[in-house]
C-alpha cells in the first residue's frame, strides 16, 4: 500500500539526516566507505580494504562472487519516491549517487 511505502520512505530519510547530522563528527581515521556497487564488481578487494581497515582478515579467504540485484520498482513506489526525492537530493549529492537507482527498466 502507499501507506506502507511511506513508512519505509519515513524511515530511509531518517537514516540519510542522520548519516548527514552524523558523519561529520566522526574522524576520517574512523570512517570507511563501502559502496554496494563496488562490493558486487569487486567483492573481494572490497573486502580486503573493509577487512584492513579493520585491522582484522590477515589470511581470511574472500573469494567469492556477489551477484547484484537490479532494482525493479513498482511504478507506485516510484511515484512515492519521486514526491519525496528532495528529501534524499542532500544524502544522494553526499555520498555520490545519483537521484534514481539503476534499474532493470
């Protein structure tokens, strides 16, 4: 239903102001990004910078392979999502996405 998309788009906004509220008070020595894109192209050195970073994985087999998911939206969660896109446009111009998720379409 509408109202259960909006739930979830409720939720998606909360976490992206509070990454925004957040991020910046956390030393860049303390950060690490991941992004899920480079995680399915190279799931491996993906792994190993996250498992460095971590200071953990010396000797941790990673190889495996991460098959991505293509985004298919119904066209009333797009809707939804295309009403609240101003609410995501200072995440998304953050973290370097851009406004509309690849899809299968």
């Amino acid at each position: 239903t509408r109202e259960a998309v909006n739930l979830i788009l409720d939720h998606l906004v909360r976490g992206c102001r509070h990454y925004l509220d957040v991020i910046d008070t956390i030393p860049e020595a303390g950060q690490h990004e991941l992004s899920y894109e480079n995680l399915c192209r190279e799931p491996e050195s993906e792994l190993e910078r996250l498992f460095d970073f971590l200071g953990v994985g010396d000797g941790v087999d990673v190889t495996f392979d991460i098959n991505p998911r293509v985004s298919r939206p119904s066209p009333m969660v797009r809707e939804c999502y295309e009403e609240r896109l101003d609410e995501f446009i200072p995440y998304l111009k953050r973290v370097g996405y851009g406004y509309y998720p690849d899809t299968a379409d």
